[in-house]
C-alpha cells in the first residue's frame, strides 16, 4: 500500500517511531526538529512542520 506513494515512507516511519520517543519524553521537540528538518526539506521543499521550536533559524 505505502509503495504506490510519491513521498519517502521510511522518513514517514522513522518520524512516527520519534514522535512516540517525545511523548514518551525521550526526546525534546527542538531535538525531534532539528533531527529532521533536513530531511522534510529536502522531501517536501519546505518545512512548515507545527513542531519548529522558538527560536530555530533555517539555515
């Protein structure tokens, strides 16, 4: 089902396996951000993502 997608699922699943780490508190959300800024750039050509933390400046 996830082959048949435009967009990179193992980015999607890796920040879904993250997501449950900030939760559960194992990691930041400035962390969570910066981990995958990058890569969500790169992917979408923006990242307008809700989780930018105050104070983070794109490079």
């Amino acid at each position: 089902m996830l082959d048949d997608v435009e967009y990179d699922t193992d980015l999607g699943v890796q920040m879904a396996r993250d997501a449950i780490r900030v939760s559960n508190g194992e990691l930041t959300d400035a962390e969570f951000h910066e981990k995958y800024h990058e890569a969500v750039l790169e992917e979408f050509g923006e990242d307008e993502r809700p989780t930018k933390p105050e104070g983070f400046e794109d490079d």
